[in-house]
C-alpha cells in the first residue's frame, strides 16, 4: 500500500495520513485529477459500503434508544479506487490522545447533545401541543363545569349538551 490512513492508535501520530492528504498524494501522482475526490467519491462510496454492512448485520443490534455504540471501520483502498471494508472494530481506538481523536470526541459529543436537545425540544412540543389541545377543549366547557354556577341556565345548558351530543 501506499499509505497507511490511522487515527495514530496503533502507528503512532507521525505515521498519520489523513483523507486530505491523500487526496492530494493521489492528485500528484496522476491517479485523480477531480477537487474535493474524496467528498464526491471516496465517500460516497464508504458510506455505500457500511450501509450494507449495517443492514447485514442489523439483526444483531441491541434496539434501545438508550443505548449507543461506537464502530470503527477499517477501509482498504485498492490501485483502482475502489473501498473494500476489512472489519469493524467494536471499540475504536479513541484513548490515544491525538488531534484525529480529539476533534472525533469533540464533534462526537456535540453531535450527541445537539441530537439530545433535538429530542427533547420535539418532547415539549408534543406536550406543549397536548395542553393547548386540553385548554381549547376545556374552553369549550359549559360554566357549570368550571364551578360558575350563578351564571349558568340550567335550561340552555341541557340544550347545548344534546346539541353538541345529537351533531357528534
């Protein structure tokens, strides 16, 4: 191969080669000539790949929303571009201190909150919705059921029941 790709765990941090990196190695020895190669290609085709691997395997997933797993895939990419997935690592090395890690853990961390906040935003909108949904029914309440009772015709009140009973 002509580069390992690491998150520096195993190699070492000066062995790291980033996507960028190779990208731009790729574009200097003639192998692609397209901008943003790994946007457009690489990815897309990575993504393809542990879609199908996921699916393959859902059946072995734990389905609890409270539960979570980080995977980490190993990709090979062979002369003619194309991505092959060697194996998926249950527990990526993330414990190596390193500028791959950490942005990972960062954007990792954020990403979860933001997804958090998300849910509990559409949460309170659900309930927001249901007590204005109950307020506008109780609204509608005749006096008598809100303990008015000077107010209230005992008459016009048996009419308004059977109208609203007799229409629904």
């Amino acid at each position: 191969p002509e580069a390992h790709l690491s998150n520096g765990g195993e190699i070492g941090f000066d062995s790291i080669f980033s996507l960028q990196d190779l990208e731009q190695s790729l574009k200097e020895t003639g192998k692609i000539q397209e901008e943003n190669w790994v946007k457009n290609k690489l990815e897309p085709q990575i993504k393809e790949a542990l879609a199908h691997i996921i699916k393959m395997g859902s059946f072995t997933f734990v389905k609890d929303a409270r539960n979570f797993q980080v995977f980490g895939p190993d990709i090979l990419i062979d002369e003619d571009l194309n991505v092959w997935i060697v194996e998926i690592n249950n527990a990526p090395g993330l414990a190596s201190p390193n500028p791959f890690t950490m942005n990972f853990i960062y954007t990792f961390e954020k990403e979860m909150l933001l997804l958090a906040l998300h849910i509990v935003e559409k949460r309170a909108q659900k309930i927001h919705n249901f007590l204005e949904k109950k307020y506008q029914q109780y609204k509608q309440f005749p006096e008598i059921l809100r303990g008015n009772f000077s107010s209230v015709n005992i008459e016009e009140l048996r009419s308004e029941y059977q109208s609203k009973v007799m229409v629904n």
